[in-house]
C-alpha cells in the first residue's frame, strides 16, 4: 500500500468546538495519531450547509457537551460517520434515533460536577457583591457604586436537589442561609438529607432571595420558570442559572429584568450559543453573564478528554467501550 493509499485508508477523526486550543493538551493523544489524522477545530460552526461540508470527510466527531448540536438534518449528511464522542454523561443536542439507524455509535465520557458548584457560588457571590461591576467601575477611574447584599440569614431556593443542586444547598448552609429547595419529585427526606427543607413551587418562589437553578432539561422543565413565575418573586430576589437556558422563558427573564420585577440574574447558559452579540443579556445593566463555563476546568476537561481518547481506541479496537453507549429511550 503506498503512502497515499494508507493515509486514505486511516479513520479521520474531527474534534470540534475546542475554543481554548487545550484539547490535544489534556490528554495522550499520541495513540490516536498513530492510527488516524486528527483535525482539531477551534471555531464555532453553526451554518448547517457548512457544517456539513466540514464534518462530511471524517469517520469520527468529538464534541464538546451540547456546543454543536448533531440533528437528524445533519447526521444524514454524514456518509462516513461512525462514532460520536460525547462529553459528558448526556447529550440532548444529538438525535440519537438518527445515529441509531445509521449504526453510528454514541460514546460518553465521565463528568465531574464539582466545577459547575463552584461557579454556581461564583456567580451567587459575585452578583451578591456586584463584583464584575464593581471591578469595571475600578478599572474605569471611578470608586465605590454599588451597595452589596450579605447571604447570612438570607434564603436560598434550590430548584433541583440533584448531584448539583443538593451540593449547593449545602454549601448554602455553610453560608449561613436558610435553604428550600423544590422540584417535582423531590422528597422531604432528601432535602433534610442536604441541609434543605421542601417547599412548594409558589412558596419557594416568593420566599427566595437568591432562586438558583439546577434541573435537566426536558419536555415537563422546559420554560418552567415564565412571567408568572418571575412575578412571584421577591424585586430584591437574584435569579442564578448554571443548568440550561429555556429552562427560564427567556423574553421573560428580559422582561422582568427591564422592568426591575427582581434586582437581578447571574446567568452561564443560554436559549442560544454563543450568544448573539447583540443580546439584551450583553448589556442588561442588572446582568452577569459568563459565556456557559461551569463545566470549562482544567481537571473536567482532563476526564472529558482522558475518556474520549479511550473510547476511541476502544471503538477502532472492537472492545467494549468505556461507558455505555448512548442509545434513544422509549
């Protein structure tokens, strides 16, 4: 076979969405690359004609969580694809009924959610304290702006009391505050079991100063925080989310937020990402936004690429992978 031959006859193997150009740093790649061509791409497509194109020459895609999304439209334009790796557990974004029938296989990684805790107290603290405009107003010249807000003896309201969500209820008592916390099947034995008493959903809303976020997205979550429910709310409450955009009405949010039906949100997600550059939630006064990085840490991104790398040679291998395949319910 000559040279030209055995490069044609190599997988090819696409990792996408790497904004920080850390991908081929966080793990051992040195295997991979002695049996396929890897092309790392940093940029962020979401033409789907030129998506297509991009991804229609190789055989394996790496994505990165739910960045690019993997629709039935797009999965059949791929003649060549055959594995999808996945960080993460789960991924919403990819029709896994269209991998299914084409026989592509879907592979997650490991996840560790202690990086999404911790810039869920970040954003907690930083809007508490006016942090990122205070520093602003620093950097500008100016001095003092703003009247910050204490936790101590506030109420934090937890929507969610997951592996997430029972974690920063708990560090909520550290804080000091008192903890409610509500979601549909939520029970009262686990939400004493993490410092949190059970709530209804009305009670929680109007009782919060700080309401934070942390379900899955799904068909029953989806918008489940709308205009009647930001009207519950306290105008001095904080709305944080670190989970999903839609799982909050998003021209709602923005309503309530112009409106000052509550002071403000610190927010990491969003309906739509990247988020468009001219976005009220760009330059929404009473807005933190960080552009969706509580899973962005050097040691999740170690799992995330540590894990993919053996999945592929796994895959290329015909052993078993890692973790279970991702398969469609029902």
């Amino acid at each position: 076979m000559s040279a030209d031959e055995d490069a044609a006859a190599r997988p090819r193997i696409a990792i996408l969405d790497d904004y920080q150009s850390v991908a081929l740093k966080m793990a051992d790649w040195s295997a991979v690359e002695r049996r396929a061509e890897v092309a790392v791409f940093h940029d962020h497509l979401a033409d789907a004609d030129a998506l297509a194109a991009r991804l229609a020459p190789f055989d394996i895609v790496c994505v990165m969580r739910e960045r690019t999304p993997l629709p039935r439209a797009l999965v059949e334009r791929l003649p060549r694809l055959r594995l999808i790796v996945s960080t993460g557990r789960r991924n919403a974004s990819i029709d896994l009924k269209a991998t299914a029938e084409r026989g592509i296989v879907v592979a997650p990684t490991g996840y560790s959610s202690t990086s999404t805790i911790e810039l869920t107290w970040g954003l907690i603290l930083a809007g508490a304290r006016h942090i990122a405009s205070e520093n602003a107003r620093l950097r500008a010249g100016a001095w003092q702006g703003a009247l910050g807000r204490t936790l101590k003896g506030a109420t934090l309201g937890v929507l969610g009391l997951g592996a997430i969500g029972g974690e920063v209820a708990r560090l909520g008592r550290a804080f000091g505050m008192e903890v409610l916390a509500w979601s549909q099947n939520l029970t009262s034995e686990r939400a004493q079991a993490v410092g949190a008493r059970l709530v209804g959903k009305d009670e929680l809303l109007a009782r919060a100063d700080v309401l934070t976020i942390h379900l899955v997205l799904s068909a029953r979550t989806r918008g489940l925080i709308g205009a009647a429910e930001l009207a519950r709310m306290k105008p001095s409450a904080l709305l944080v989310n670190a989970s999903r955009g839609p799982i909050v009405e998003e021209a709602a949010l923005v309503a309530a937020l112009r409106e000052g039906m509550i002071s403000g949100a610190a927010l990491d997600v969003f309906d739509e990402e990247p988020l468009p550059s001219g976005h009220p939630f760009r330059t929404l006064p009473n807005v933190l936004a960080t552009p969706h990085v509580g899973y962005v840490a050097d040691s999740v991104y170690r799992i995330f690429y540590g894990d993919a790398v053996a999945a592929i040679l796994a895959f290329l291998d015909g052993r078993p992978l890692p973790h279970p395949a991702l398969t469609p319910r029902g």
